[in-house]
C-alpha cells in the first residue's frame, strides 16, 4: 500500500480524504499542519502529499517551499486541494513553489482519486525523461496501462464506497442532530438557571443600593465609612452587571450600546480585578495613548475583563502576572493570513495575557462552548468564556486565543473603532437624585425589606408612602383611600392577585391612575406586554436611586 500524507486543520476534511483514500487501497497518515506534515514525512517519507494551504502553525505556501528544499522529499509529487485560495495567482504560486497539481474543494470522490493515480503514475515517467527522453512513450504506455487497472479496481470498489457514503452521511447527521439537542438542552438550563435567580437576585441588590444610598447622606461627615460604603456600591454594581450579562448571554437581551472611549471603560476595574485575582498574582494595566472609540456596553465590556480575569487566576495557581493593554489595529489581508482570524477593517485591540499552565490545540477550540471546562468537578462551571464569546459576537467585534502549554494564554479581543468627536468618548457622569415632593405614593411589592426600603428612601425626598404586600392587599388600600393615590409602585408577578390584575381593577376605580411597574425578571425577559396593561410604565430591578426618582418625578409631572 502506497502511504498518501494529507495535512488540513479541519477534521472533517482529514476524515473524509482518510476514508476515500483507504477505500481506494492507500495508506493514509493525518497532519494538521505545515509543521506537523514535515516532521511526520522525514521519519517516515510518503508517497504523496495533498494540502491544504490556510492553517495555522505553518500554511501550505510555507510548506510546499521546506518540502523542495530538502533533499530526501523534494522528488515526492506535492498536491495543494483548497477551498480558500482559488484564484489564478495562487494557482501561479503554487505551481512556482513546485507543487504538481493545483485542486479546488469540493472535487467529486473519483475525479481526486484519479488525479492522485495520475501524479502518482507521472513520477517514473518524470524521472527517467530528466536522464534519457527516448523512454517517454514506453512511459506514456505504462501511464495507460496503470490507468486502465485503476478504473477496474475503482469499478469494482464503487458499490462500497455509495454504501460507505450514505451510512457516513447518515451518522453524520445522526451526529449532528444529537449535538444539536445537547446544544439547545444547555441553552435551556441557561434560560432556567437565569430565570431562576434573577428575580431574587435584583431584589436582594435593590436593598444593597437602595439603603447604601440612604447611608450616603447619613454618613457625609466620616470620609472612611463613606469610603467603605463606595466599596459596597461598587462591588453592587458589579453584580448588577454579571446578572445582566447571564440574561443577556442566555435570553439574548438587547445591549445598552453607547460611544465610549475603550481606554476609559477599563481603567475603572483595576480595584476590582485587584480583588478577584489575588495578591498572588501581579496586575498591569497598559492602556494606549491615544483614544480607542468604540461602540460599546461599558458595564459587559467589564464583565469581559472579569471573565477573563477569573479564567486566568485559576490557571496560575501559584501565582504569577495578568497583563491587560489596549491598542489600535488595522487588520488587512496580509494579517488575515498570517494570523489566521479576523477580517479587514480598523479596530480596538484588547488583550488579556496571563503567565499560567496554557492549554493545548484540542482544549483552545473548545473553550468558548457553553459548559465546557477543564476545571475539577464544583470548581467551574463552564460558563465564563461562553458568556465571553457571546458579548464579543453581539458587539460585532472578533477573540482569538493564543496559548500553549506552559507558556500561558493571551486572549486578544478586537471591537470595531467608530468616527466620533473627543466629547463623545467620555463616560457619563452619575446622574443627581432629583428633588421630590409631597404626594401620595402606593408601594406592592411582596418583598417586605424592598417595600421598607422604598418607604425609607421615597419618604426622605418627601413623599407619602402607603405599602401592600401582594396585588390584593393593593386593590383594597386603593379603594380605602378613594382616590387620594397619586402614584402606585408595584411589583409585576406577585401572590394572589398579579401587578397587571391589580392594575385592571385599580383602573375601573380611577382610569387616570398612574402606575409604574417593577420587577426583577419577567418571563422570556423582553418585558412581555401580556403580564402588563398597554402602555404601562416599565422599571427593571435593582432599583437604583437616581432612576426610580426620576421615574417617579416625571410621572408625577405628566
């Protein structure tokens, strides 16, 4: 049996040539790379060599030129088959390089195999033309000969390879559909993991920010517990965003997306980082001189970096260093090449690099999949760089891993730059709680520590405040009081009787009342119309303070 080397990145293209060529009585040997084909040929050198040209490590141009400068495989026929580089001028190059045939994917199954016999059964005439041209037709006559027994053999052998054929498609898409089901099983336990907490979660961090602004003007005079107190505003907020960005990874929640210079929505995590990583592990931040605007979600682009940052603490258990820069690139098709990823276009370049245990080829493509983790079992979730991948994607920018095995991991992040002035750049500035005043304000909610903290804070800008446990509880209050509740703060889904059932009857005892809803998650998480009356005034959980006053100004103002 003649041994064939086929080289391709793609696994599939490696099995597909792996069958047809043992179908067809060869022997063939598997490279997923330049590099990795040459070292496989000089220990043991084939008969044949097809490639593909674009991959990583070392691509077939790069290959096809070590393969003809070495004296013991320069005479082994070398065939490029490529789907990526089909124009004339690769066509030249290749065939310049040495190469003996030029292949376009996809070819039909025998029309390959017979370009294989034919450059196979070229090398003996080939050979001896180059010393004496006289043996050229006893040549040609072997060539026919060795075609006609070809035909023969794959005549015979056709019947068995349909058959293989269409049993490899059908476990193929077997495959598929299986992958499929376990895709969308996962996608599911996301959704209910997400519904699931959210709820309780806003909740909880309503009080956490409602109180600590309470705390704020309480605590103006002590600079260090006013400091303290940031901290936990800080660390809120943050939690604020990793809910956020679950809903929006699993339920394909829409982005909060605003011109921001990239430089400054990283500068305000190194704190944060500093505590999640560790004081084992050495954080440098190098942001570029010049201003990188991008388009973006500040509070996901922070999430990434916490991610990352996690990520890479557990790779460097015994410490060592995380570095974060930021950079401008323009990428053409010289880098598309070179590096194998992105497309052309200006971007900001945000890179993540740490000194840990690395990864090899096999676990870097897996890494962004929902659930995979090389993490032991109740270490990990498998979670983190999904949710990493899927913010990248909805802005529209580009991650790429690069990393090896004790050499560390750097992810580089690429976000399309936008054409905006200097001012445009700038994050906005915390809003001022506006002035209240003196009406009448209904708070439902089922929650007895939000509904107490909405009363303390509600009534230190003024207001009068009523509370309801429950949508129930509400209707009679409002029917107690007569009409002399100029606003009702409720809760969306609660025991009894729902925000929008409550909602309903409060309107037949007064249509004009004005209701602003508030909820820490709704069902399918695009604020469903039909658990709200139409034209309803909608607030998303946690509360913070400077909204729900504003909110709650504007609709007593209108």
């Amino acid at each position: 049996m003649q041994k064939v080397l086929i080289v391709d990145d793609i696994q599939e293209n490696l099995y597909f040539l792996e069958v047809l060529l043992k179908g067809h009585g060869f022997e063939p040997v598997c490279a997923l790379n330049g590099a990795e084909a040459l070292t496989s040929a000089r220990s043991a050198p084939p008969a044949l060599i097809i490639s593909d040209i674009l991959m990583p490590v070392m691509d077939g141009y790069a290959l096809c030129r070590e393969w003809h400068g070495d004296e013991r495989l320069k005479s082994i026929p070398f065939i490029f088959y490529t789907a990526t580089f089909t124009e004339r001028q690769d066509e030249e190059l290749a065939l310049s390089l040495g190469a003996d045939r030029f292949l376009i994917k996809p070819l039909e199954p025998d029309v390959l195999i017979r370009c294989v016999h034919e450059v196979l059964a070229a090398i003996p005439e080939k050979r001896v033309l180059s010393d004496d041209g006289t043996l050229g037709s006893e040549m040609g006559l072997l060539r026919e000969y060795n075609e006609a027994l070809f035909r023969k053999l794959e005549k015979k052998m056709a019947d068995l390879e349909l058959a293989n054929r269409e049993l490899r498609q059908r476990m193929e898409e077997q495959k598929r559909l299986e992958e499929q089901l376990r895709q969308a099983q996962k996608m599911e336990a996301v959704g209910r993991f997400s519904a699931g907490i959210a709820h309780d979660f806003n909740n909880i961090l309503t009080v956490i920010f409602g109180y600590s602004y309470v705390m704020q003007g309480r605590l103006a005079g002590d600079p260090e517990l006013r400091g303290m107190l940031d901290s936990i505003l800080e660390a809120a907020d943050r939690a604020k965003s990793l809910a956020a960005s679950l809903l929006t990874f699993s339920r394909k929640h829409p982005l909060r997306l605003a011109r921001l210079d990239l430089n400054l929505a990283i500068s305000g995590v190194d704190t944060f980082l500093r505590r999640v990583i560790g004081d084992d592990v050495e954080l440098a931040i190098d942001p570029a001189c010049e201003k990188l605007p991008v388009l973006a979600d500040k509070g996901h682009i922070e999430q990434v970096l916490v991610n990352l940052a996690v990520n890479a603490r557990d790779a460097m258990p015994q410490g060592g260093k995380l570095a974060i820069s930021t950079c401008r690139l323009t990428v053409d098709e010289k880098f598309v090449l070179e590096q194998g990823y992105g497309v052309p276009g200006r971007y900001a370049l945000l890179s993540v690099a740490d000194s840990g245990v690395g990864m090899d080829q096999d676990t870097c493509q897996r890494i962004f999949e929902p659930f995979f983790t090389t993490k032991e079992s109740g270490r990990g979730t498998g979670l983190g760089l999904s949710i990493v991948y899927g913010i990248v994607q909805q802005h529209h920018g580009i991650i790429h891993v690069a990393s090896r095995p004790g050499h560390g991991s750097t992810f580089h992040i690429l976000l399309p730059l936008v054409e905006c002035c200097a001012d445009d750049v700038t994050l906005p500035e915390q809003p001022k709680v506006p002035a209240g005043g003196n009406e009448t304000i209904l708070v439902v909610d089922n929650d007895e520590a939000i509904r107490t903290y909405l009363e303390i804070f509600l009534s230190t800008l003024g207001y009068r405040v009523l509370q309801a446990c429950d949508g129930l509880e509400a209707v009679r209050r409002f029917r107690e009081r007569d009409g002399r509740i100029d606003l009702v703060l409720m809760d969306v889904i609660m025991p009894h009787k729902t925000g929008r059932e409550a909602a309903i009857e409060m309107k037949v005892l007064r249509e004009q009342v004005k209701i602003i809803f508030i909820s820490g998650y709704v069902p399918d998480g695009s604020g469903e119309r039909h658990l709200l009356p139409e034209g309803a005034e909608f607030i998303m959980k946690p509360l913070a303070p400077c909204d729900l006053a504003l909110k709650v100004r504007q609709m007593l103002d209108s």
